[in-house]
C-alpha cells in the first residue's frame, strides 16, 4: 500500500489526486506507508474546539480560552490564530490582535474528561500509548497489522475519523519512523491531518530552523545561532566530537535528532514529570497575604491531582511572574515526598516570604517535581506530619466525592475564592 483514502479507507499502490472510489480529495500518500507504526495524535485546538462543541452558536466565531483581562491564552480556535492570537500570550495582546474574540475561562474537568473518552478509544488498537498531555500522546501499532486486519496507517485514519463521530472532535495524525519525526509530522497539516515522514527525513530537516528540534527554547537557539548553527542542516553537517565538546551529551542528542534520528521507545509507563497549578491576577499583588490567599488554592488542586494520578513529589517548586513577563521560580527538595495541600501550602509560603518583599506580581504557581509512586510517600519515620495530613485530606477527597467538590474547604479557599470573584 502506498496511497489510501481517509474518507472510504481505499488502499492503493500509486498516488491519485482523488479516491478512484468515492472521489474524495482527502488521499494520504508514502512509499514507506505500509511500514511505518509510531504514530502522534494531537487534538486540534483540544479546549476551544471542546468549548464549540457544546455551544454550537461559537462555530463560526473566535474563541479564546483563558483568564481574565491580566491573564493568558490558554488555547484558541484557528480562527483565532488567523489573527495572530498564540498559546501563552498575554489576554489584553491577545483581545488587542482579535478584540471580537469570545472568551472562556478553562473548564479542566470537562477537557479531562473528553481526554479520556479519546484516549481510551485509542487503547482499544494498542497498550503502547504514551500520554504527553491531555491533548497529545504518542501510539506505537507495531505488529497490530493481524489484529486489526489493516496497516498502522489504515488503523490510525479509522481511529480520527471513529474519534470525530463519536464525540464531535478532531484530531490530527502524524506517523513516522520514530517519535520525534511523529510529533513534527502531526503540526504539518491541521486541524483534521495526516502526515506522513518516511526516510526522507532528513532532507526534510535540512533547511528547517534549530528551533523545531525538541528542548531547543529560546537561550538554545540563541546559542547555536552564536555559534553558527542556524538550521537543522548546520547542525547535521558539524562534526559530532564539536557539538559533545561544547554541550556534552545534548550536543549528541542534538546531532542525533538532526539526522532524524530517535531511539526512545513510546513507554506507557514513563513517569509523569510534574504537577503544577498557577494564576494570573486582574491587579497586581504584592502584599503577603494576599499572595498566600492565591496560592492556598491552587496547593489544594495540586494536592489533589497528585492523589488521584497516585504520585507524590519530592520538589516543590514557586513560581512567580513580574509585571514585565519574568519568570522567578523557586525550589525545595523535601525529606519525605508529598501529595498533600498542607505540606505544599508551608513550603510554597516559607518560599514565597523571600520573594514578597513589597514588589508587585502579576502570576503565582506551584507544582510538584521528581514524583514516585504514592505507596511509597509518608514511610518515613520522621514523616508524621505528612502521614497525619494525608488521613485528612483523603477523608475530604471523600467527602467531596460523595456530596461535590464544594462541600468543604478552608476559610482561607473561601476567602481566594471572593478576593478572584471580585477581580
């Protein structure tokens, strides 16, 4: 097979520009096509399109998601990004690009939600699924060919469309040799793609800016280009012993991904690297206690991710941004893992006493780093205040579930709550 339609799932071995059977322009073609297993599925739009879906009236609409006039952009719909609105930018920069736009504030329990639903609609064709978010997760389909009576690439194309009937979203596929090439294959052509990278990676690569390779922000790029590696194909043609030399074993994953290359297996079971929660506030904060008001929340959210994921972590980590957009971000190993608000809450505050010297802030996090395994949290034989905190909020876990997630909080939550109401 090196050509099938996405719409009637016709196969044949020469590229057409339409269905010879149902006429559909909608034709995926490779030569490697019928080989390739490692697969990126990416939802498109994932919390703007989930927002369409339930209130019909924004279909034709831009929609941000968000918070508020000080905070950020979330996600948009591509309407939206048509008109220069991205992911993380400021809202009064985002509203200024597209003041028509409507805005949602995030609804993270239904987007959990439908996240499942997909995902658990891709499990069905394989065990080896490896979630990055609640958006995106990397498939491996090798040697499901007998199983589901089809090639990868046939099974993947029926999962999109299975995933856009029952539950009214997209998504878009990228399959490939390996997951690095699969994640930039899924970009390629959105919302509703399939694309495809075979051994022509490389070349592919080639003219493609540094910046596209994995883990190269933007003080890497800055120091590649210094040292005059501007394009993916600088970095290919360099001599490897250089690129070790100067960045150590990144400058051998670096030439490694130049050239196309990725040896990581898509693992179920890799650990998630953390948990984290933050605000952006409508007025800047400076005051102590106002800040701690913010932050006791969004321990408790937290706190409470970490023991329905059943992990704990052994960082805390503070972040804070300045009224000119710059990250502070402040970190704590603990003697004993944790997944408690209570323990979140003391670290985040002593924390957040170095910091609060009168400055104003305009964003607030915290978040969990270096998780284990939760049956392995509060062993310790020093570990009694964790043990005692973690009884307690278990037994508030339960009691929410069984009377809602607002039958009982602190005075404190209560108080964050009416301080983020009046903003």
């Amino acid at each position: 097979m090196k050509a099938f339609c996405r719409d009637c799932f016709w196969q044949g071995e020469e590229p057409v520009r339409r269905c010879p059977d149902c006429g559909s322009p909608r034709i995926v073609a490779h030569p490697e096509l019928g080989e390739l297993a490692i697969a990126h599925m990416d939802c498109d739009a994932f919390y703007a399109s989930v927002e369409k879906r339930d209130r019909p009236e924004l279909r034709d609409v831009a929609v941000i998601v968000g918070g508020g006039k000080r905070g950020v952009v979330t996600t948009c719909c591509y309407i939206a990004r048509i008109k220069g609105v991205r992911s993380a930018m400021p809202m009064f920069k985002a509203l200024q690009a597209c003041p028509e736009a409507v805005v949602i504030k995030p609804d993270f329990t239904k987007y959990r939600a439908e996240s499942k639903r997909i995902l658990g609609l891709a499990a069905e064709l394989t065990p080896l699924i490896q979630n990055l978010s609640l958006d995106e997760a990397w498939m491996d389909l090798s040697g499901t060919e007998r199983l589901h009576g089809a090639a990868p690439a046939i099974t993947l194309a029926r999962l999109q469309k299975r995933i856009e009937d029952e539950t009214g979203l997209t998504v878009s596929i990228g399959l490939a040799v390996n997951k690095f090439l699969a994640k930039i294959a899924s970009d390629l052509d959105k919302p509703r793609g399939f694309s495809v990278i075979g051994h022509e990676a490389q070349a592919f690569l080639a003219p493609k800016p540094v910046k596209i390779l994995p883990g190269v922000g933007p003080a890497m790029v800055a120091s590649l280009e210094k040292a005059g590696y501007r394009t993916v194909g600088d970095l290919a043609r360099a001599d490897i012993k250089v690129l070790a030399d100067r960045w150590g074993a990144w400058g051998l994953r670096l030439h490694d991904l130049s050239h196309g290359r990725d040896h990581r297996a898509v693992n179920p079971n890799e650990a998630r690297k953390g948990i984290s929660c933050e605000t952006t506030f409508n007025d800047d904060l400076s005051q102590v206690s106002d800040l701690e008001d913010r932050l006791a929340p969004l321990c408790e959210r937290v706190a409470r991710q970490a023991r329905q994921a059943g992990v704990a972590g052994r960082v805390v980590t503070l972040k804070l941004r300045t009224t000119d957009f710059k990250i502070v971000t402040r970190r704590r190993t603990l003697p004993v893992a944790t997944q408690t608000a209570h323990t979140l809450f003391k670290v985040g505050r002593e924390l957040l006493s170095k910091e609060a010297t009168g400055r104003p802030w305009r964003l607030i996090g915290i978040g969990i780093a270096d998780l284990v395994d939760a049956a392995t949290a509060g062993d310790d034989f020093f570990a009694g205040d964790e043990r005692k905190a973690l009884s307690t909020e278990r037994s508030l876990d339960a009691i929410r579930a069984k009377f809602g997630a607002g039958a009982v909080t602190s005075g404190r939550i209560l108080r964050a709550r009416s301080a983020a109401e009046e903003d």
